[in-house]
C-alpha cells in the first residue's frame, strides 16, 4: 500500500496548521487474510521519538525545487495506541506570509490548484507519508 491521498484547502494570506496523524502500515491489512482493515481500527504509530517530517507544497508534483512552500514539521499531543484517543500529529505551521498570494511562495493572487506532500525525512528511511491535492483560495479579504 502506498502514501494516502488526502486533498485540503486553505485561504491565501491566513495562517494554518496542516497536521498529519501517522498510521501502522501493517494495521491497515489483515494479515491472515490479506484484507483491507478498517480505519477505526488501523493502529497510530508514536513518532515522537526518532521521526521527523516536512511539508512541502509545490505546483505540480514533479515540479522542481525548490518547493514553494517548505515547512519543518514539529510533533504535537500524546500518543495513544487507540486511534480515538491518540492526538498525535505531525504539525506543519504555515504563516499568513508563507500562504500569501503575492508573498514569497507566490501562489498567485487568485489562488489555484497545488500539490503537498508529508516526507519523512530521517537519513534511510525518506518516505511520502501522506500527499494530496491542494486549493488555495481567495476570499474577500486581502
């Protein structure tokens, strides 16, 4: 099984948190059986020791570096086994300068269509944890 896709959406010019919870690969599939698990009861890994993370939001995803956005990720809550009690994320903090339209990233003033992506980023073990579509939107406000 590869990298989920999960696609988000956020303001251009606001400040964000994009937080990411890191599931056990293995839980996913039964093992006996070779069968999808259900994601209620998939198991979270405790990334809060000897794991480290980036996020990165680029135009397309074969797009070169750098990225237009490129965030360092920090852990936050506590890590529980039980998926409805584990709050522990990977956190990417984006600032309203970061998103802004016509700030360094250069989204665009209109917004449009990116693609992010979660990588883990520990010397042997660089994987995309998770990856997905992102809009950035305009609203009425500059």
């Amino acid at each position: 099984m590869g990298a989920p896709r999960v696609d988000l959406q956020f303001h251009i010019g606001e400040d964000l948190q994009v937080d990411m919870e890191v599931i056990d690969q293995a839980s996913t599939v039964d093992p006996a059986t070779g069968a999808p698990v259900p994601p209620a009861q998939w198991v979270p890994l405790d990334i809060v020791t000897g794991y480290t993370f980036r996020f990165d939001l680029r135009r397309e995803p074969t797009s070169a570096d750098p990225p237009l956005i490129a965030v360092d990720c920090t852990i936050v809550g506590a890590y529980n086994a039980s998926r409805v009690l584990n709050t522990q994320r990977a956190r990417a903090a984006i600032s309203d300068a970061d998103s802004n339209g016509t700030g360094p990233a250069n989204l665009g003033a209109g917004g449009g269509l990116f693609w992010y992506s979660f990588k883990r980023t520990n010397d042997g073990a660089e994987r995309i944890a998770l990856y997905g579509q992102a809009r950035a939107i305009r609203a009425t406000q500059a």
